[in-house]
C-alpha cells in the first residue's frame, strides 16, 4: 500500500537592513539556495506574529534589535529541485541596537554589508525580490 506525504507550505519571513546604501546580506552554508547570499530572518513559529518572528530571527541570528518598518513584497519560494515551497514576506528593518555579526556559524558563512550598485549575482529568489521591491518605492 502507498502513502502519501501531504505537504504543506512553510512562512518564512526576512528584513532588508540598509545602511548608507548599503544592504545586509547572510551567505547561506544550508538548503534552500546554499551558497546564495539572503536576507536575514528565517521561520515564523506556529501562533507567532510575522513582525515578531522576524524580531527574533535577527537578535539569534546577529545580535540586533530592529523595528520592522514595511512590508516590500511576498514571494512565492518554491524550488522544486529542492522540494522547497516557502511564502516569504519581506520587510524593511531599521536597526535599533546592536551591531550586526554572525551568531550562527553553522548555518551562515559569512554577514556582510554590500553596496545596492554592486550586489552579488548568487543572491537568494527572496532577496532578490526584496531588493527589487526596495528600488521600486
């Protein structure tokens, strides 16, 4: 007899930090898009707040206390090579406290700011969308 997997799509929700023209991208070590650059943040936990998921997801992850601004786009992150399907929010962040750095080595290869004129190629279908949104307004 053959079962079947009923998936279901994951929330995931990430801040675009910007400072001086410049924005704060994470080099993913892990699945989905490994070796990509994204935006900080991660997964909203069942009967959490996006906002608030997002909040915590930076001060685990550098350090940083934000406040969550606007909301840039939503996008539908589905990678089916990796059998990945994310809806991802993405908000504009202002940093509150704190100076960004990487508190999970294990899962990020490196934090760097990078000028909006000369951004990486690898970035992530979220960041990319993200940082679109941002010039678009």
């Amino acid at each position: 007899m053959e079962t079947s997997v009923i998936r279901y799509p994951r929330v995931g929700v990430g801040g675009l930090l910007l400072r001086d023209d410049q924005a704060l991208l994470l080099l993913r070590r892990l699945p989905p898009e490994e070796g990509c650059w994204s935006l900080p943040g991660g997964r909203v936990e069942f009967m959490e707040r996006i906002e608030d998921a997002l909040k915590r997801e930076l001060q685990e992850e550098l350090g940083i206390d934000v406040a969550v601004e606007s909301l840039l786009c939503v996008t539908n992150h589905i990678i089916p090579s990796e059998e990945t399907h994310w809806v991802s929010p993405a908000y504009r962040v202002r940093l509150l406290s704190g100076e960004p750095r990487n508190l999970e080595p294990e899962k990020t290869a490196a934090v760097q700011w990078f000028s909006l004129f000369t951004l990486p190629e690898n970035l992530t279908m979220t960041a990319r969308a993200a940082l679109n949104a941002a010039r678009a307004k």
